[in-house]
C-alpha cells in the first residue's frame, strides 16, 4: 500500500496519573521497551521517522530523551487540555514551522503498545478507499461498560452517525457493542477546519477529538470505522496492574511467535522474553529463563533454568548451564557455560570455549578452545586458543588507579590459585605453576613459578605438643 500521503501523530503529552508513579506514563515498560516506543516501531511501517509527529507535555524533556535516537519529531503541548487540544498543538506546529501538513493524518496513542502494523496499514487502505474525512480503530470487548461506543448508521456499513462518551449513553444505546480505540485516520485539511470549533463544554473541561466525529457527520463529511481483530491490541494501561497484563500478553505473543520459528520454549507463560529478542530454530529454552533488550541466539542451542541473558549475542550449539547470567557479551558457537557463569560487558567467548561455574569475565577475549572450568576471575584480558585456566586463577587488573591488560599466548597452561598481576604478557605455550603470583612477563615455552620454597619438620606436631603439655 502506497502511505506517502500520511502524516503519524502520537499522543503521548499525559501523565498516568492513576499510575502512581514518577516516571511518564509512555516511558513505562512492557516487553522489554517503554511503550512509546513500540508505537513508533508500529508507526515507522507507515511513514518514516520525520512524518512521525510525537506530541509531549508532561516531562517532555525526558521523553525526547528517551525516544530521540529514533529520529521523530516532537510537538509540544504545555498544557494537558484533552485530545482535541493535543491536535490544535499539531496544526500550530505546521503553521509556525511554514512545513506542509501531510494530506492525511494518522492519530495513535503514546500508551496502546499492542497495536499491530497490519492493523494500521488496514485502516489506512479503508480511509483511502472510503474517500473518508475519518475513519476510526474500533473493538468489541467482552464488557463495554465505560468505554465511549461508535454508532453505525446499520450493523454492516462502514459509516458512523456518532461516538457517544459512557456518561452521555442513552438507555437504548447502552447495549451498543462497539468501542473507541482512540485510533483514527482523517482527511488532514478537514481535521484543521473542525479543529477550532471544539468546545469544552463537558464534565472535564477539555477538548474531545471525538467531537470532531459529530461535527463531520452534521456537515455530511464521510466517517467511517474498522474493527481491530481483536480487543487486546488497542488496549492501553491505567494502572500497574494494567500495564503488568499487558506485558504478558507481548511476552506470550512473543514466546508464540519462536516458537512457530521452530524454538522449542517449555512452560513460555515463566520466560520473560523481551520483544526484540531473536532465536533460531531448534533452540531449547527451558523455564524460568530470561532473555532481555536485543539478545540475539542461534540453532541448535540450549538455554538451561534460571539463566538471565540481555543483550548478548550467542553462536550456535551453545550450551548455557543453569543459572548464567550474560550483559552484553558475545559467545562463539559450540561454546559451554556455567552454570553460574557471570560474562559482564566486552566478554568475547570463542569457539568451543569452556566457562565454567562461579566464573567471571569482564572485558576479555578468549580464543577457540580455551578454558576456565572453576570459580576464577579474568578481566581485562586477551586469552589465547587453547588455554587451561586453573580453578581460582585471577587476573588482577587494578591497581587501584588504572586497569591494566593480561595477555595470555595460545597453549598456555595456567595453574590453580594463580595471580597474574598486570599489565602482563605470557607467551605461547608457557606454563604458570600452581598457587604462583606472576608480576613479570614470561617469555615463550617457559615454566613460570613465583611462590615460596616449601619447608616440611618431621616431628614438629610431637615436639610442640610435648613442650605445651601442662605440669602435673
């Protein structure tokens, strides 16, 4: 479908008030991302980021901040006066910045995160077929009550007589089905015509762009209205409770979807699966796991219990072992972690390289082959292919000032209980002995000790037991 001729409007100027929190109601997150930002994603499969037209007010700082890197536009509304006047703000910024208004506008709402892009890009093609000054997102909910109801001129046409608020409900049209998503199209040039004649002659006081939808009709312009698929994707959040359903609702859609890619997801309605994150087939995700921000893993691999990985990349044929936790790091395939495995930012873990349980890395890049099997700690490091990293080794990488590197060659055999104290470089296939602490570097094909000489006294136990025996 051709949508060059639309213009996105999001209103996302309100507080949440009923939410009780500090935060904007649109930064809330659900699915691993505030909602505003999944109604740009939605948005961006209609027009592109600069007909994309965020109308902010309250701390509208913060949601410019939160949402600039998508390259939208934002409208100020300093004051919340109603949906109507959140529009007004939209046909000020054209006539103060001299930019021509699309010729058609699409209105979404800041805080309907679920809305599908296949049910926008459908509005779109009936407001376009219908020649139509409005055309509004509708839904039948099981219960209507409270929600504002589209009249129909007759059940199977498309053109609407009114949108009749809950309070102003006459008895007959109580039983009316259909309910306001607060999604329209319009007719751009209508819209700002009928704009100025709101009134805010209402129980709150504000400007309702649902009076636009009357006012059209009386003057024998063109509504009309679509039905969502379903109720669940135009559903907002006023509360945390709310919000909290709608987060389950993403995570499962999400957890739906990989696993008709092929991923295999026991007991899904445990995972927290953000919305972004990706998975090949034949992946094996067992309960209680979480996989946050982008992370992003491959065939063949399986993700055990309790593991928790945000935006790491993982190879294929990755074993994950119970209770790993992964930020940021990158893990080549054929890989074996954990369980409990800590891999912090910048960790880089080769090809079929071990880390494993009550393991920490920071900042280091291990090569094809290379292992730390037990409860050691490498950071900022550069590990070479083949390496044995005994239990307990640690490279000591601050010196309370600066970090500072540990390189280790290929084939290096590493010790228990080593400190290598850095900056420090072991050359290719050295040795470090057990229990050392090595402060120099140490060249190629050596053997590298730096502990004290072990002394042993036969008989020293009897001898000091003899001298502590009390006099009789």
């Amino acid at each position: 479908m051709d949508t060059s001729a639309f213009g996105i409007a999001i209103m996302a100027a309100g507080k949440g008030t009923r939410l009780k929190s500090k935060r904007p109601k649109v930064l809330h997150e659900i699915g691993g991302r505030a909602l505003l930002l999944h109604v740009i994603a939605a948005a961006k499969t209609i027009a592109p980021p600069e007909r994309i037209y965020c109308i902010i007010g309250h701390e509208a700082k913060r949601v410019r901040a939160a949402v600039a890197s998508t390259g939208v536009d934002f409208v100020l509304q300093p004051e919340q006066c109603g949906t109507g006047h959140a529009l007004q703000q939209v046909k000020a910024h054209f006539a103060a910045t001299g930019e021509t208004p699309p010729a058609q506008l699409l209105v979404l709402s800041g805080d309907v995160p679920l809305i599908r892009p296949e049910t926008l890009a459908d509005l779109c093609k009936l407001h376009l077929r219908e020649r139509a000054a409005m055309t509004i997102l509708t839904a039948v909910p099981p219960n209507p009550t409270g929600y504002g109801r589209v009249l129909r001129v007759k059940a199977d046409c498309p053109e609407v007589t009114a949108i009749v608020e809950q309070k102003s409900l006459t008895p007959s049209q109580l039983a009316a089905p259909e309910i306001n998503s607060g999604i329209y199209c319009f007719n751009t040039s209508c819209l700002f015509a009928y704009l100025d004649s709101l009134s805010t002659d209402n129980a709150h006081g504000e400007y309702y762009l649902t009076d636009i939808a009357a006012l059209l009709v009386a003057d024998h312009k063109r509504v009309v209205a679509m039905k969502a698929d379903s109720i669940e994707e135009v559903l907002g959040a006023n509360t945390i409770a709310e919000m909290m359903q709608l987060d389950a609702a993403m995570r499962l859609a999400t957890a739906r979807k990989l696993m008709a890619q092929g991923v295999t997801i026991f007991r899904p309605e445990t995972s927290v699966i953000d919305s972004g994150v990706q998975v090949g087939p034949d992946t094996i995700i067992e309960p209680f796991v979480q996989l946050l921000g982008n992370t992003r893993i491959g065939e063949d691999c399986c993700i055990r219990s309790y593991s928790v990985i945000q935006n790491s990349v993982i190879g294929d044929n990755v074993l994950v072992r119970n209770g790993c936790i992964l930020d940021e790091a990158v893990v080549g395939s054929d890989a074996l972690l954990g369980p409990y495995s800590h891999l912090r930012p910048g960790s880089e873990i080769g090809e079929a390289a071990h880390i494993g349980n009550f393991v920490e890395t920071k900042k280091v890049r291990m090569g094809r082959g290379s292992k730390a099997n037990h409860l050691s700690y490498l950071g900022d490091a550069v590990i070479g292919a083949g390496v044995n990293v005994g239990a307990g080794a640690i490279t000591c990488n601050y010196d309370g000032v600066h970090k500072h590197t540990t390189t280790i060659g290929d084939g290096v055999f590493v010790g228990s209980d080593s400190t290598l104290v850095a900056p420090l470089t072991i050359g290719d296939r050295s040795y470090i002995a057990a229990g050392s602490c090595i402060t120099e570097d140490v060249p190629p094909d050596s053997l590298a000790l730096g502990r004290s000489r072990q002394t042993t006294k036969p008989g020293w136990v009897a001898a000091r037991k003899s001298k502590a025996k009390p006099k009789e």
